[in-house]
C-alpha cells in the first residue's frame, strides 16, 4: 500500500484490520477527523513507513493483538491528539526518523506485558516536543507490567503550552529510572493508578 492520498477521511485514512506482513509506505494520510493510519484486530508483522500523518486527530492508531510491527520514519507530527499510540505488541520496532514534532500527544504504549526495558534503543524518538496540547504527555504507559523506563530524554520546550513528561496509568512492577524531563520543574512526572483500564 503506497503513494495513496486519503485527505480529509471521515474516520481513517488507511486501515489493516487483521491482516500481516502488509508494507504502508508513502502515503499522505492528514485527517483532522480521525486517525491517519489504523492497526486493528490481529494484524502484526507490517511495515509502516514514510507515512505523513501530520496535523491529524490521531497519526498512527495500532491497537492490534499482533506482534511485531515496524513504525520507520513516519511523520505524525501537530496531531490534534496522539501521534502514535502501540497496544499489545512487545515485539514493535520504532526507529529515530519518527517525527513527533509538537503532536497534541506524544506516544502511548499500552496493555503490554513485560519484561520489557524502554530505553533510547527501544525508543529512539525524538519526544522532547510531544505532549504540545494542554497538560497531555510526551510518554504514557497505560495499564502495563513488568516495564523498566530507563534514560529516556522527555526534556525540550513545548513553547506556551504545558504539556507533561511522563504519565504511567494503571499496571504494576513499573520502574522508571534516569529519565530527563527537565523543562517540567518539579511536576514533570505523574502516577496515576485506577481500579479499572482507561476506556479505550
């Protein structure tokens, strides 16, 4: 699937519902009414590369039950919400040339058993501009176990808005350790723990 133009869609721009080893590649997916690119049902091995997802209410939405898929120098920066958000797949592969340049929200990992050590060769993003809108994060992890964060640059200048370095929500045995989000002064990092999943 590539060099598609999907303006403007009404839901998604492009959608893989269960469905592996797909390549995504080159497309120009900009919706501000919803997701950019959508991984649903057990869609896992795909390619997902050189995408512009800019300036959409969500960039990439991958809530698969697969594993194993690869996100390389997508563009999901200026999303209105999420730039990137990964359920389930402890095997997913993010490169540095992901731009999350000023996204609404950053990048969310979410449902994932561990263990598991995000660190910058696991996270190799640039997210030190993510989490632009509100008091919304460069980083969250939601309702996940067994995770070690470790060295991980969250710092950088989100101009006049104040966004969030680091929200862990739910889960349990999460170390976080090392991390820089120092333009956040003392309130940089939050936890917050529920009875119950966020609804998705």
């Amino acid at each position: 699937i590539d060099h598609n133009t999907a303006l403007e869609a009404d839901s998604r721009g492009i959608w893989i519902s269960d469905s592996d080893g797909n390549t995504v590649k080159s497309n120009s997916v900009t919706t501000t009414n919803g997701t950019g690119i959508h991984l649903s049902g057990t869609s896992g091995g795909n390619t997902i590369q050189g995408n512009d997802a800019s300036h959409s209410k969500y960039g990439i939405l991958a809530e698969s039950s697969g594993q194993a898929n690869k996100y390389l120098g997508n563009n999901v920066s200026y999303t209105i919400g999420w730039g990137m958000t990964i359920w389930n797949d402890t095997q997913f592969v993010l490169d540095e040339y992901n731009n999350f340049d000023y996204s609404g929200s950053g990048l969310l990992l979410s449902d994932m058993s561990g263990p598991l050590t995000l660190d910058g060769s696991r996270i190799p993003v640039d997210l030190t501009t993510a989490g632009n809108l509100g008091y919304q994060p460069a980083l969250e992890l939601n309702s996940v176990t067994e995770v070690t964060v470790d060295g991980l640059d969250l710092s950088g200048d989100r101009g006049t808005q104040h966004g969030v370095g680091l929200i862990v929500e739910g889960g349990s045995t999460i170390t976080v350790q090392n991390v820089d989000a120092s333009s956040f002064a003392s309130w940089w990092f939050q936890v917050w723990y529920r009875l119950r999943y966020r609804d998705k």
